[in-house]
C-alpha cells in the first residue's frame, strides 16, 4: 500500500495567528475529527478493493490503544475538536471498540459521538455500543437486494445489515443513517426503492456520489451516478422540498419527503463540493493526520508520540498541519491525482 509523499511536521507559517484550534487559511476551523481504528474490512466491496482484500497494515503500525486515546484528548481539550466519528474499514474489527468510545465519553468537554459501519456484526453490539456512548451511527447499505448485495459486497450477508439497523434503532441510536452508494447498471433503479424502505422503517437515507478512492484506481466521473440524477430518480416517486435548515459543514444536501417529517440526503462531494465549509480533520490507524479526504500528504504524529514529543507539541504539529489546508479536493482540476491510500485505509 502506496503511502503520501510528506510524513514529517510541516514546517510552522509566521503567518498563523495565535489561535489554539485547527484554523486554516481560508477560515475554516475543523471540529470535527474522523478516525479510522483499522484499514480492515470484511467485506470486499467491487468499488473499494480487490476481491482478495488489500495487504493489511502491520500491527506495529497501528496506533495503540493508549496512542490513540493520548491524541483524541489532546483534540478535544487543546484543538476544540468536539465532534468524533469512529470509522475504518470497518470499525467494528477493531478488539477493545466499546472501551475507547467509552473512554473517549468521558472526556471533557464531552464530544459527541458516531460510528460508521458496513452493518456486519452490529445486531449483537448495538445496546453495548450505546451504553459505552455513541449517539448515533450510519451504516452502509447500497441495495435491498440479497443477490445484488452479494455481487457487489461479494458477502452474503445483507440479512445481517438489516438486523444491525433494527437493533441500532431498538437501541436508541437515532437518527440510523444508512449511506447508499449508486452504481451504474448495477443498482441505480433502486434508488425510490431504498428511499421507500428508509421511510417505512424510520432511518434516515444519504445517498453519496461514488468518488475516486478506490484501491484498484479505476473511478471514472462519466460512470458515476451523479446527484441530479440521483434527485430525478427519487422525484419520480415522492416530492422532495429542502429542510430549510442551516447545513453548516454538513456533506448532506437534506430534503424533506413527502413534505416530512421524513428526510433524505445527498452527498454530492464530486459534483457539487462543499469544500468551502469543511469542518473535518482525520486521523488513519497508524497516526497519520490527513486535512482532506483526497490529501496527498499526511503529517505523522505517531513519530511524535513513539519519539517522546510532548502533548504541547503534538497539538502544535496537528495545528500547522491543518493551517496548510487546500481550497478544495480539485477532483475537476485537470491535474487531479487519486490519493494513494484507498477508502478502507483513510477512513470515512
């Protein structure tokens, strides 16, 4: 597995104010923190990975437990982080899940809490995933269908999906997001089919446009299912009229179906990007701090903390980091370059 070019400090700009929080140069302030617990993942979903899976990241590479929960704090109590969302691959194959959520719970000021998982596992964790703090998940689902499940996730394991989003419900994971992933010619005549099993069962859908993150580099924009083709689909069934509430960072464009209280959402990150309100900064498994999605460079901060750096320094180091912050992700530049870590290796 490829990794970015930079993995040292960056060097520190004069030019930033004095200013504790993960601020950048055009104003943006990330408060919102993405970790990625593993790159694993036991499904193998067709526009993800290979079939046979990726090469795994070495245990000694991945941050311990102790490592992780030394920079989540550093986070919230130094860099105003206060939001959290725990993801991977598959976040789920991470042993010890409820006791960092729990301990992550217990910080001050309280983060909020979220999870997002493929659904695999989650019926039997939901009531312990609640208790340990999570306030709410999303799960990724892109069909109703178990032979369409099993072609795409190349797993047979839909059944188990559904389970996991019954027992989040029951266990007061609310509002259950699931995010849909529109493939051509695959699943994209499921769109109103999906919207209409969301609303039945009260979960909120978010359909999200496929992006260029695949580990076998083979994203093409003119195959992607786009947002206003998404909307066409839906409005063809239900009437669709925005929330009328202030997104914020938010990636969803929400809407109301039906006239409510029902909701869908878009994540048009290719057509329609949003870069201008990012508010996140991520974290992969083996430390890594990434400011964009499709970030080239990443600055390493498990060097630091396995090199006796102090949490002074630390904190400084994620500052600097996020203050050289792109614009945007210049997916329509013509020099775009796909990041070299795959979706399952960043983290969602």
């Amino acid at each position: 597995m490829g990794l970015p070019a930079l993995r040292s400090a960056p060097p520190a700009d004069p030019s930033r104010p004095a200013d504790p929080r993960l601020v950048d140069t055009f104003g943006r302030v990330a408060t919102d923190l993405r970790i990625s617990l593993t790159d694993r993942c036991n499904l193998r979903c067709t526009y993800c990975m290979p079939a046979e899976g990726l090469d795994w990241m070495p245990r000694e590479e991945q941050l311990t437990d102790a490592e992780l929960m030394r920079l989540i704090t550093i986070a919230v109590r130094d860099l105003g982080i206060h939001e959290l969302r725990f993801t991977g691959g598959e976040p789920l194959l991470r042993k010890g899940l409820e006791e960092l959520i729990a301990a992550s719970a217990a910080l001050e000021p309280r983060p909020d809490i979220s999870l997002t998982t493929n659904g695999i596992g989650l019926a039997r964790r939901a009531e312990s995933l609640a208790a340990a703090g999570v306030n709410r998940l999303n799960v990724s689902m892109d069909t109703l269908r178990p032979e369409r499940f099993a072609t795409i996730t190349r797993r047979d394991r839909l059944s188990d999906v559904l389970d996991g989003l019954a027992a989040a419900r029951a266990a007061g994971l609310n509002p259950v997001k699931i995010n849909s992933v529109l493939l051509r010619g695959m699943n994209d005549d499921e769109a109103a089919d999906m919207l209409a099993f969301a609303v039945e069962y009260g979960y909120e859908l978010r359909f999200i446009e496929q992006m260029p993150l695949d580990a076998q580099h083979g994203w093409e924009r003119s195959e992607m299912i786009t947002a206003g083709e998404i909307m066409e689909r839906l409005s063809a069934r239900f009437t669709l009229t925005p929330d009328g509430e202030a997104r914020g960072g938010a990636p969803a464009e929400r809407y109301l179906v039906d006239g409510g209280p029902a909701r869908v959402g878009v994540i048009a990150s290719v057509t329609r990007p949003f870069c201008g309100a990012c508010d996140r900064t991520r974290l992969t498994a083996d430390g890594q701090v990434r400011s964009c999605l499709f970030a080239r460079t990443e600055t390493d901060l498990r060097a630091l903390l396995r090199g006796g750096s102090t949490d002074a320094e630390i904190a400084e180091t994620w500052r600097i980091a996020m203050w050289g912050k792109l614009a945007g992700h210049g997916i329509d530049d013509p020099g775009f370059l796909q990041p070299d870590r795959p979706m399952s290796a960043i983290g969602g």
